[in-house]
C-alpha cells in the first residue's frame, strides 16, 4: 500500500520550513514594512520593488481553471527542472535509496540523482521505445522512491502504452512521476484526470513548449495535496518572480491561441515528415506525438556538423542508448523548415 510518510525523508518530516514575510501576511494593506524592500521603488516599475506571491495563488487560481484541477493540488518551480531536483530532495534519501529511469529519455532525471547523490537504475526502453515492465519490476525494492516516465518521451517522441503506464501505477508503492512536457501535442489523453485514483502519482507539465514560454521558466507539478504540501516546505521563498508570474497569467488568457499554435505545430510536423520519408539520407523516421522528429540519417555526426555549418542548430542523439545515428528535429517555422530541407538536399547532393 502507498505510504507518503514511509517515503518522504525523515528530515523533511520533520522540517520547519523558512517563512518569509509575505507568508505570515496575507491579505490587503496601504503600507509594507515587513520585508526590507526599497520603499522608493526601482529602475523599472514601483511593482517590482515588491517580492512577489511566494505560492503564487492568483497563476495557480488560472492554473486550476484551464486543467480542471484544485488549486491545492499544484506546484509551479522554476522549470520544470526544479520540480524534478525538489522530489530528489524531499523523498530520497542520499546514498540510500534508488530511482529508476528508461533510458534514452530526458537526461535531468539522472543528472539531479548524481546531484542528490541517488542511485540510478537503468530498465532501457525496448527496440520499439515502449517500457520494459519485467526489467523494471525486477530493478524496484523497498529503497526504490521514484519511477520516472516521460510521455510522450524525450529524445523518442512517443508515447508510453497507457496500459503499463496503468500497471506500474497499479503495483509499485512508491512515487510514479510521469513527465508530460510534450502532452499538447498528442492525441493521448494526460495522466491529469487519473491523481484522485493514484495517491502515487505526479505529474509534470511545463510552460515551454506548446505554450512557448521556455524564457519565464514556469514548470508545474500535479499531485495529491500531501505530497504538493511535502514541495512547498522546501521549495525556495520567492522562486517564480512577479515578472514570470504576470505573464504567464497573461498567457493563461489566451487558450485559443495556444491550441491553434499546437494544431499548426502538428500540421507542420506531420508534412515535414511526408518530405523526409522522400530524402535517401534519412533511413528512419520515428513516430512523434511531440514536436519534434526523431530521424535515423546515414553520418550523423557528419550531417549535424554540415548542418552547423549551415548556421543550422539540430540535436545529434547518436550517442544515446538505441538512437544511433539519429538526430532531433524540432518543428520550426515554415521558413526555418525549408530552410532545413534546402540544406539535406545540398548534402545529398555532395555525398552521392
């Protein structure tokens, strides 16, 4: 059975966390004398001598209006990177417990274990970039804290089977974090609607893709109220600035924008991949549900170079585990994917 307090860390059970002075205010006033703030104001706007919203009701409050979910049962970090960093922290123990992740997948995931100083186990995704449920089973015991899944996934571009998704969820009593930073542009409905059957897990969204955002920062965790409660003790004070969060609520305004962008982004992806399946130097394309391409090239740290040269910015992927000779193709404008198609045109015709 899923026990919260059996895998929280001990000292953060116990922890008393920082409270700043806009958490014990709460509330209207004329006058602010409690935080050392400049009371002249600042280069930019009187507003920002201010700090802002430590928890950030008012984005959380649009938040929770747009996914249908409580207010309390969301944390906004610094990307979605700290939300990631913040589980390590409040729920594995360093040098004690272990997490798994499926590789190849976003790289962050074992980047803050080696932080945190927790064992990575590594249940590699099979030849089709589905999960490995009996590799996976067989890698959990009592110190595992965290599964990690991205779907859709990161380099991949695919989606997990639902159905085993629904399994780990099912049988595995510690924290399954599923990371769907790329959800908008699937056809596969999010995990969000799923938190009130699973005590167990998270869910992870973010700003920076469908609704082009990467330069606020603002990545969101969903998750029973217990374990948003665990986040908010040790998240710094003021870690989503007033700035961030004026526009991001902005942003909020303009759904219909952001679903029209989505639905061209998938147009865009979908006839960028008709004209790659008629270039000889792309052996493979992968299905995405994301925005971007997975595409298996004959040279690819040959073709990324050249493409440099090109003033053409590609992620080479060859050195990931069942992606050799690939390369990540993000979705660009109509421009920025001619732009592309002109320069593999080129190399083939210098490579023939």
């Amino acid at each position: 059975m899923f026990n919260l307090d059996r895998l929280t860390r001990e000292n953060i059970r116990n922890l008393i966390p920082y409270s700043s002075a806009r958490d014990e205010f709460s509330g209207e006033a004329k006058v602010f004398l409690d935080a050392n703030e400049n009371s002249l104001g600042s280069p930019l706007t009187k507003w920002y001598n201010r700090y802002p919203d430590p928890h950030q009701l008012k984005l959380k409050e649009a938040i929770s209006t747009v996914k249908a979910i409580d207010r309390e049962k969301i944390f906004l970090g610094n990307g979605s990177d700290e939300c990631i960093d913040l589980l390590y922290r409040c729920f594995c123990n360093p040098g004690k417990d272990n997490v798994i992740i499926c590789p190849p997948t976003y790289g962050m995931y074992e980047v803050s274990a080696n932080i945190s100083d927790v064992e990575i186990r590594k249940a590699p995704l099979l030849n089709s970039f589905q999960l490995d449920l009996v590799h996976l089973e067989n890698l959990t015991d009592e110190d595992t804290k965290i599964i990690w899944i991205c779907s859709p996934n990161n380099p991949t571009g695919n989606s997990m089977d639902r159905e085993d998704v629904e399994m780990i969820l099912n049988n595995y009593n510690g924290l399954v974090v599923i990371d769907e930073a790329y959800i908008n542009f699937s056809p596969q409905k999010s995990f969000l609607q799923e938190l009130a059957d699973y005590p167990n897990l998270v869910v992870l969204q973010t700003f920076s893709k469908a609704w082009g955002l990467a330069a606020l920062r603002v990545g969101m965790a969903f998750a029973s109220e217990e374990i948003i409660e665990t986040l908010n003790r040790v998240k710094p004070p003021y870690n989503i600035g007033q700035a961030t969060q004026e526009l991001a609520l902005k942003a909020l305004e303009e759904v219909g924008q952001v679903n029209d962008m989505v639905i061209e982004l998938v147009q865009m992806r979908e006839a960028l991949k008709g004209v790659f399946e008629k270039l000889p130097v792309i052996e493979k394309i992968y299905p995405s549900d994301a925005n971007f391409l997975l595409i298996k090239v004959k040279g690819a740290k040959k073709l990324y170079n050249y493409l440099l040269g090109k003033g053409i910015v590609v992620r080479d992927r060859s050195n990931v585990k069942l992606c050799d000779d690939c390369l990540r193709v993000t979705v660009g404008t109509e421009q920025d994917n001619t732009v592309l198609v002109d320069a593999l045109i080129d190399w083939q015709v210098e490579n023939k």
